[in-house]
C-alpha cells in the first residue's frame, strides 16, 4: 500500500496507549514513519516541531479537546494544509466536526472524519487517499 520511495511522516494523538501502539504498528508495517503523543495539550507544539505529512487525532482526550487542537492548527498558516484524520466514538462531537467541514470546506478541505469503531483497512484507505492528495 505505501510507497517506499519517500517515508511519509504520521503523528498520531491519542490519549489510549493501547490504541497509539496498535496504530504506531500497523501504520509501520506500512512503511510509514509514526510518531505517536498521548497528550493533546503538547499536540500543537509537536506537530510545528515535526511537521507531519498527516495527523491522526482522537476528538475525546482526556486533557484536551480535539476539536480545538483542530481548530488551532487550521488556523496557522504553517499547520493549515496538514491533513488530519480525526475520529471519535462520541456522536455529539462526529457531529460538531462535521459540521465545521461543511461550514467552512475551504479551511477543511483536508481533513476526514472516521467514527469509531472502524476498520483498520479503512483507516489505512483513508491515510493512502489523503496522503496522495498532498503529491
């Protein structure tokens, strides 16, 4: 599925270890290179740090909202064109992220919402398809 001849750089934000390393593996047997942060409060600062082809990003961490970690970096022209897949079992909050990329589709356009539970496969679709979007 990933292509070898460029290492694509992940960051994935989730606030369940279990959950981070499942997808720090998969995403590994995939060639991709995955950094993985348990903290949403440190999420802006590491993504400027590392500057990621993609995030991953739970909308339900326990000491952020992901919804804002976002919002933030959408609104920062050197964070704005990263693409973020955001996922959530919550329906309240599926519901407000929506809504957002369709109320504002130019500032959104690169962001996917996946609602738990979900396919790897899926998952590994949707990083493929918005990785290649960015060549």
């Amino acid at each position: 599925m990933a292509r070898l001849d460029v290492t694509k750089r992940i960051l994935v934000i989730d606030d369940k270890n279990e959950l981070l390393h499942l997808m720090r593996r998969v995403l590994e047997d995939e060639q991709y290179q995955v950094s993985i942060l348990q903290e949403g409060r440190y999420a802006y600062e590491r993504v400027k740090s590392l500057l990621p082809d993609l995030i991953i990003l739970d909308l339900k961490l326990g000491d952020a909202s992901g919804q804002d970690i976002l919002k933030e970096l959408k609104n920062d022209h050197v964070t704005a064109d990263i693409p973020v897949i955001v996922y959530t079992a919550a329906f309240f909050e599926a519901d407000e992220v929506a809504n957002l990329i369709e109320g504002s589709p130019q500032r959104y356009h690169n962001v996917c919402l996946l609602k738990k539970p979900f396919e790897l496969d899926a998952l590994l679709n949707q990083v493929e398809k918005m990785l290649d979007s960015r060549e």
